[in-house]
C-alpha cells in the first residue's frame, strides 16, 4: 500500500519536489472523505441532510421558545448554505433577520439581546470571518458571567459558523478556527460530524447557559445525510463519542476528519490488520478527557487528526493531557496528523489536508515504534 | 424596485460635442478630441464639484474603450472557464462595473496606490497584469501574477497592494498605504475600494476617523452595485447615501457607469488630495450583471428585468461606444477592431490558462515568513521538516 514512491509518503519525506502536473492529478480527485453515517435512536426518523437538520433545530428553537431570534448576514433568503431557509417566512421578519456587514456587530448585538433575556442565535457566514468578531466572542461573550461576579451573563447566545475545507476554498473559506477559541475559558464550542449531532449539538448548545460555538463542517452540509430524529432532543456537550471499538490504536478526530479516521481504521485492519479504535470527540471546550484516557489506557497507542495546522492545534492539548493521564500505557508517542503550519492553500489543499493516507502511515508508525 | 445606485442615475445622455478641430489628411477625418460634459455629480462637504465638462481625446478614448472590453471579456472567460472546473474556489466577477476602474485608473499616476476587495481581476489588469496572468492565476498556474497561489480574490502588481478576501479589512490598509505615500513625501494618493455591503463595518469607520485626523491622502471608493451578497443597500445601510457617510470626510457621488465622470471625479480627487486637504469619499454608482460570486445565480433578490434594464439602459461599454461613435471620434469599424483585437486576446490567454503548470510542491512552505531564521518548517511529524523557502523580493519593498 504505502510503496516508497507513493504521494503520500514523498510527501512524508518532505520530497515535495513534484513533477509537473502531479498535483493538478491529484485536484481532480473528489472528495477526501467517505462519509460514515451515525446509527439513529430508535423512535420517529426523517432523512434530512446536515443543513436540514439544523434548518429543523432552528425551526424547534424558533416553534418552541418565544424569545428566540436568528440573524446574520443573508440569513433572511436562507443563508449562504440553506441552514435558515423559509424561517422568515414562518416566523417573521422580527425574529429571523438579515444583519448588515459587520461581523463584530453582530456578535456584540447578539451578547446585548442574549443578555436582556433574548435566545440569540447568530450566523457568522463562514469561519473564516469569525475575526472580526473575536474580540465580542473573547472578551465580551465569555467575560461576561466571571466579571460580574455572576449577576450578568450572555448565556442564551449561540454562535454557528461553517468551518473546514470544502475541495476549493482556498485561504478564506475553508479554516478550522476551533483550537483559537478552545483558549477562552467562558465559551462553548463543538463539532458536529453529521445531521444528527447537528441538530442535537445545536439544540443543546442553544439551550446551554453559556456563550457557545457550533463550528459546521461546511462540507457535510449537503454530502451528509442521515435518519435524524424528527422530535426535540439534545447531544451531551462535552461528551466524546466511541463510534469503532478497536484494541491496537486510538485514533481521534472530530467533524470531516472523523470520517477520514473511520476509513483509516477500516484500511489499518484490511492492509495490515490493525484494529483501530474511532473516537468522534464532538466538543472541543469542554472535551472529555475521561474517554479519551480510558481509550488510551487500552490501546497504548494514540493518533490525533485536524484539518487546523499542527503547531498549538488542539491535537496539542489532547496530546499534553495524554501524556500526563497515560504515560505508563503508551508504547508509542502520540502521533499527530495535521493541516501544515501554511496557510490554507489555494492550489495544495488536496496535499494540506490530512489525508487518510498519511494518517494510515501514523498508524503503521504507532504499531511499528 | 431597482436598487438606489441605478434609481439615482439619469437618464444615459450623449453629452459629447464633435469640437472642430479635426484633422486635415488623416483617413477618416476623425475628431482628435471632444468636449464632453460629465454626469452631474452630487457633493457632501465640498464647495465646488469637479468641472462639469472635460476633453476626451482620440488616443484615450481607444484606450478606455480597450481596457473596458478586456476587462469584460476576461471575465466572461472566467465565467466559462469555472463553469468549466478549470476555476474553483470563489470567483466574483466585475462585470458592469468597468467604468469605475478605468475610469479611475485613468486619472491615476505611476505613483499612485490602489487597494480593493475580492472583485478584483479587472483591477490586476488595469494595473499592470496581462491577461494571461490573471486568467492563469484563476486557474491556479504558475504564470498566474500571485503563481497560482493566491486565485481569484489575490492578485498583485506594482502599486496596487491586491484583492483581499475579507470584506472590510482592505479599507484601513489603504489608509496606511496613503500615510506612507505621504511620509515619504511624495505626493501619491491611495484608493481605497469596498463595496455597499463593506460600507457597514466597523473598520471603515475606523479608518474615516484616522484618515481625517491626519489629513491622509486616502480616496475611500465606496463602489455601490446596489447589493452585498444577497442584500440590497436599502435593506444593510441606514443611510444609502454613501458618499455622505464619513460625515467629516467631504464626499462625491458619481455615476459609476460613465467612465469619463469616474475619470473627472478621480482627477478631482488627487488635486484635493494632493493639496494636503485630506481624504475624501466617492460614492461611484454602478452594478453588477452575474451574481454575487459563481455559485449565486443573482437572480433571487433581484428580478431579471432589473438586470436587463441596467444592460439595456445603463452599461458603460454600450455607453461610451454610443458617445464616442455619435461624437465621430471612433468609428464603427475601429470599435469592431479592438472588439476582434481583445476577444483574440483573451481567447489566447484562456487557453494558456488550460495548459499552463502549477508550481511545484515545494513551494507548500515557500513565503510563509519573510527571513528564514530557521531554515525549515515543522512538518506533520517532526521529524521530516520542509525547507522554508523564499522566492525573492515582496515587489512593494524597496
Ligand atoms: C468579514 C467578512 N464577512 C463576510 C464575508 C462574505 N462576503 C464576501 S463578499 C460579501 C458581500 C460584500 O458586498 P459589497 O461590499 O457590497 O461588495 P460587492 O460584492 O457588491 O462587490 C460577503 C458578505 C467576507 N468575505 N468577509
Ligand atoms: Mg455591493
């Protein structure tokens, strides 16, 4: 599988010096992912893809609680990605509006409506322009409760915003900015990796009493569709999600990535008959280290996957942790595979991307440390 | 309901004046000049308007009637060619909105700045990119002007310090780009364009009030094409008088889709400029014929009839063709000429953006940082670093 002059392994070696038209090869492949679909509970299902379940989440938030607003740029003709579409119409042009151009506004006014007692549920059209906005996020929406000793606080706001890359998004749409707000103690933030989780994450993290952050992988909004749960319901926040049992490795990922890692493991047991261990960690602030760590202890052996570069992604805080919760189990070091430390690329996304086969390569590396 | 930037325009007039001063001798006995009045222009904080009438000479007039064409034709191409996945990514065309950088382009000198947003491939052009460059940037080549590297919403050349891709963030960039110009005492200016849409963010306002306390020589070009994205200016500003709204910055508001008016408006502006009065706001009216970027059809929040009746009424290349030809200072042949000359330009450079190479691997970790202290990157793993690497000189240092 992995032959000395496989792509991935020249790009392992650092032997980046590629022959003309290789990479535009390599564009032209589709999607780097295959999607895994999440089992649903039993009970009353519809098919919906991911944009849809949270089109629905919004709708039960909107149906259910009188003081719910949604708003963001676009929203009002659906969105740039149909999360919104025909709220206005059924709700009204009061509560689900467009908000002009202005990122930091939005999310200021946003924390002032969450704070006199409005449910809040803004849409920053893509992450990548989260930015502008970040102060707000930071040092408004997470301060809040701490600096007034607990009289005041911003709880009923939620933040989505679509992340990750989607094929062709170059520098500007295709960020993973989770691991900037895993450092704001005060805040929220998960990553659904299908409809249902969408639409259970959302549902919670609206209804959470803190700031939180739903992060979308952009890229499931359509190619995702699953059995979501047609009631209301909610997804534990902080809870991680053993989707694969395995013995051998830990691998862990959360949105797109964990599809990736779903393949890789498959792959692992095929080519070399490693039995992988899946973890979907879904939260990012909080996360669960419990699971995590009993995951570990098990296999001796961990991989961590995210699209966002390596140097303080939050595969280094999963990492650190690791490493002081299960020193005496591990037979290898923790093994991290990773966007680079570049920019998001325009035309090197397919070689950015942590693909799974340089993961499979991490993971033949755990076995043969 | 059309949109305030096409509402507020007048009615097309052919305003030029054949001056007699023809020439005796020369094959079709053209003007070498005309008179032409400008569009009437409306002002905040300005006591005299830019002059209401100018000079179009022969020479200029093939060159805007050109660069208009190009620019048009190229982003037909770029329609084609993503429509083709030869382009992916997000690609926002220009087309409508001709005039306003020609028009401004016209006026400019060799050290003047420019700085825009992400629609941004007419201006590479005008500012010194060949076709071929930006079509091959579009598709990611190497002969691309930012090497394939930065696509559609990042194009350089010399002076003109890009598209960027976040809406808003170009606007102060330009205020400082206009303080260095002056520190450095030249008496270069800097235009700095957004749209409708980036008009309401906060930095702008930001960069009103830093460009005014020190009298920077900053054009703020608010160009209105009546949407951002999906919403109108009506439904996103409070106030869609754009060229008012740095309350304190004097303002012009021009129609945008007369490229001679743009041009008398953008000389009027770096004499004010210049004079160290400080900066100013233009408002160019003008529209955008595709959606907002290839995967909006722009039909949505806005009827095709809207679109049809700008086209028919209110394009600028019709328009100054119109004017130029009734004033007998370009004939219909030469019109068909350049017409030829260009589409054989553009079909040459697409189909070298289909050919073209992308660059190499290696330059994943190429300019990341500007010396490389430490000769390499870390990797994925850290144990196989890449090579850091340089390519050369940023063209906008000395
Ligand atoms: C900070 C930021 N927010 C949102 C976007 C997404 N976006 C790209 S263009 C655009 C509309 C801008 O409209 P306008 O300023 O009128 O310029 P036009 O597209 O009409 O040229 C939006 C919302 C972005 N690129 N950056
Ligand atoms: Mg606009």
């Amino acid at each position: 599988m992995l032959q000395k002059n496989s792509i991935c392994v020249k790009i392992l070696k650092g032997v980046l010096k590629s022959k003309d038209g290789e990479c535009r090869k390599i564009l032209r492949r589709n999607a780097h992912f295959s999607f895994y679909p999440e089992k649903p509970p039993s009970g009353s299902t519809t098919k919906m893809n991911m944009f849809q379940a949270i089109n629905n989440a919004l709708d039960i938030t909107l149906r259910t609680d009188e003081s719910a607003l949604v708003f963001g740029e676009d929203v009002a003709f659906g969105g740039v990605f149909r999360c919104t579409v025909d709220l206005q119409k059924k709700y009204g042009k009061s509560r689900v509006f467009n908000t002009p151009l202005c990122e930091q506004g939005i999310i200021g006014f946003g924390i002032g409506a969450a704070a006199s007692g409005a449910t809040s549920v803004a849409e920053i059209q893509f992450a990548d322009y989260i930015f502008p906005a970040f102060d707000q996020i930071v040092n408004e929406a997470a301060k809040y409760r701490y600096r007034s000793g607990g009289e005041f606080n911003c709880g009923r706001l939620t933040i989505r915003a679509p992340c990750g890359a989607v094929g062709h998004g170059a520098l500007y749409h295709s960020q993973s900015p989770e691991a900037y707000f895993a450092h704001t103690p005060g805040l929220k933030v998960v990553i659904p990796r299908g409809p249902i989780k969408a639409k259970g994450l959302l549902l919670s993290c609206i209804r959470d009493p803190n700031p939180c952050l739903v992060l979308e992988p952009k890229i499931l909004y359509r190619a995702a569709v699953e059995e979501v749960p047609s009631g209301d319901y909610g997804t534990l926040i902080g809870k991680a999600d053993v989707v694969q049992e395995g013995k051998d490795v830990t691998l862990i990922g959360w949105g797109t990535q964990f599809h990736v890692l779903m393949e890789v493991a498959q792959l692992a047991k095929e080519k070399f008959g490693i039995s992988c261990e899946v973890i979907d960690l879904v939260s990012i602030l909080p996360w669960d280290l419990d699971t995590v760590c009993n995951s570990v202890k098990k296999t001796g052996r961990v991989l961590i996957s995210h699209e966002a570069p390596l140097t303080s992604g939050f595969g280094a805080e999963i990492a650190a942790c690791i490493q002081e919760e299960c020193f005496l189990h591990l037979q290898a070091p923790v093994a991290r595979i990773t966007g680079f430390d570049t920019p998001f690329p325009h035309i090197f996304e397919p070689f950015y991307l942590p693909t799974k086969w340089r993961c499979l390569e991490a993971v033949k590396n755990l076995i043969d440390y | 309901m059309l949109p305030s930037c096409a509402r507020n325009i007048n009615k097309p007039t052919i305003s030029c004046k054949k001056v007699l001063q023809l020439i005796n001798g020369t094959k079709n006995n053209y003007a070498t000049e005309v008179k032409c009045e400008t569009k009437p222009y409306k002002l905040h904080k300005l006591d005299t308007p830019p002059s209401a009438s100018t000079t179009l000479s022969r020479e200029d007039a093939l060159k805007y009637y050109r660069e208009m064409q190009v620019v048009r034709r190229m982003e037909a191409s770029a329609n084609n060619l993503y429509k083709t996945k030869l382009i992916r990514g997000f690609c926002h065309l220009y087309s409508g909105q001709e005039a306003v950088a020609v028009g401004i382009k016209a006026a400019l000198r060799s050290h003047d700045a420019v700085i825009t947003a992400y629609r941004d491939h007419g201006w590479a052009y005008l500012m010194g990119a060949s076709v071929v460059e930006v079509l091959t940037e579009l598709t990611g080549r190497k002969s691309g002007c930012a090497r394939g590297k930065g696509g559609s919403m990042h194009m350089y050349t010399d002076n003109f310090y890009g598209g960027n891709g976040i809406v808003g963030a170009q606007v102060p960039l330009g205020a400082g780009i206009a303080f260095a110009l002056k520190y450095k005492g030249t008496d270069g200016v800097c235009f700095a364009l957004y749209g409708d849409g980036a008009a309401n963010q906060g930095q702008v306002f930001e960069t009103y009030n830093m460009a005014k306390l020190w009298n920077l020589p900053c054009i703020f070009v608010c160009e209105n094409n009546g949407y951002g994205m999906g919403t109108s200016a009506q439904r996103a500003a409070a106030n869609t008088a754009f060229y008012t709204r740095g309350d304190y910055v004097p303002g012009l508001w021009v129609d945008g889709m007369d490229v001679v008016t743009v041009r008398e408006a953008a000389r009027y502006a770096i004499d004010y400029c210049k004079s160290g009065k400080g900066p100013l706001v233009i408002e160019a009216a003008t529209y955008r014929y595709f959606g907002h970027s290839m995967s909006d059809p722009g039909t949505s929040y806005r009827t095709r009839e809207e679109i049809q009746e700008v086209r028919q009424k209110r394009d600028p290349i019709t328009h100054f063709q119109e004017l130029t030809t009734n004033a007998g200072l370009l004939s219909e042949n030469e019109i068909k000429e350049i017409n030829a000359d260009v589409k054989k330009e553009v079909d040459e450079a697409t189909e070298i953006s289909k050919t073209d190479s992308s660059i190499g691997l290696d330059e994943l970790a190429t300019d990341i940082y500007a010396n490389n202290l430490e000769p390499q990157i870390r990797n994925t793993t850290p144990f196989n670093p890449l090579t850091h690497n340089r390519l050369g000189k940023a063209v906008n240092l000395e």
